[in-house]
C-alpha cells in the first residue's frame, strides 16, 4: 500500500506491506514502534525533496498523520 506520513519535520511517501484487505489503522497498531517503508521519498513540510531511499524505518511515536497516497 502507497501511504503518505506526516511527521513534525517531513513528509514521508512510499510503500508498506499490509495483508490482503487489512486496514492501515490495524497495520499501524500491530506494528507498535517501526513500520518499514520501501521505495521512500522524504521531503520537508513544504514538499521539497531531501532524499529517496529503498528502505527507512519509521518511529509511529513521531507519526503525526498517515493516510494512504493516491
């Protein structure tokens, strides 16, 4: 699934592996420190680009808003 994360200093867009018909908010309580995001796009709050990666860990303790990207 192709989600978009908001933290207090990024926004990070990219891919996580959820189970067939799962819900991101039961993926997100499952997975309770790190979710694994894969072909990453990082950018600051005004959408310019840092740096693109092939893995990044994310702490759901700074995850302000996650949605899936369209």
């Amino acid at each position: 699934m192709l989600v978009k994360i908001w933290t207090n200093s990024f926004i990070i867009t990219g891919d996580i592996d959820t189970l067939r018909d799962e819900r991101l908010t039961d993926y997100i309580r499952e997975n309770k420190d790190f979710i694994a995001v894969t072909q990453v796009r990082v950018t600051d709050r005004d959408e310019k680009d840092l740096f693109r990666t092939h893995f990044l860990n994310v702490s759901t303790n700074h995850i302000e808003i996650i949605l899936p990207a369209e």
